[in-house]
C-alpha cells in the first residue's frame, strides 16, 4: 500500500472509532439523562410492586426497556464502527 493509501486508511480508522467513542458515550449519557426526569414515576411503580401494592403492567415494562434501549443501540453500534476501525488498521503497513 502506498503512503497516500496508509494515511486514507489512517483517517477511515480514525473515523470510525471517533464514531464509536461517541456512541459509547452517548450510549450511556442518554439512560443517565433519560433516568433523571423519568426515574420518579419508574421508581414509585418498582415501590408498589415490592412492597405487594401493583402489579407489573406492561405499561412499566416499557418504560423501563425504553430507558435502556438507546444503552443497547448505542452500544451495538460502537462495538460495530470499533470493529471497523480495527479492519482499517490492518490494511496499514
């Protein structure tokens, strides 16, 4: 491979993995964020059923895995652009 061709896989590698930090990032600010404003109503649901006094709807069940939804994406995805940024580098000699 030629120079110029090292450096563009450089920069493919560098792409990707600046996408993959940010979406491992991301992945778990949005729960954290999501928690904050939400966390009340989730939290006194948990409360009731523990303590004998709800049920689990699924109404609850939805809102706590879309809390944790955009964890799995984002995760998913930085896994995969990591894993595209480690091909790039193999191509540098």
């Amino acid at each position: 491979m030629s120079a110029a061709g090292n450096e563009r896989a450089k920069l493919r590698a560098t792409y990707y993995n600046t996408l993959a930090a940010g979406l491992f990032v991301s992945g778990f600010a949005v729960p954290y964020f999501i928690m904050f404003t939400k966390f009340p109503d989730v939290a006194e649901g948990a409360i009731k059923i523990w303590r004998g006094a709800g049920t689990w709807t699924r109404t609850e069940a939805l809102k706590v895995f879309a809390q944790f939804a955009p964890l799995l994406i984002a995760l998913f995805f930085a896994f995969y652009f990591q894993r595209a940024a480690n091909r790039e580098m193999r191509k540098i000699k």
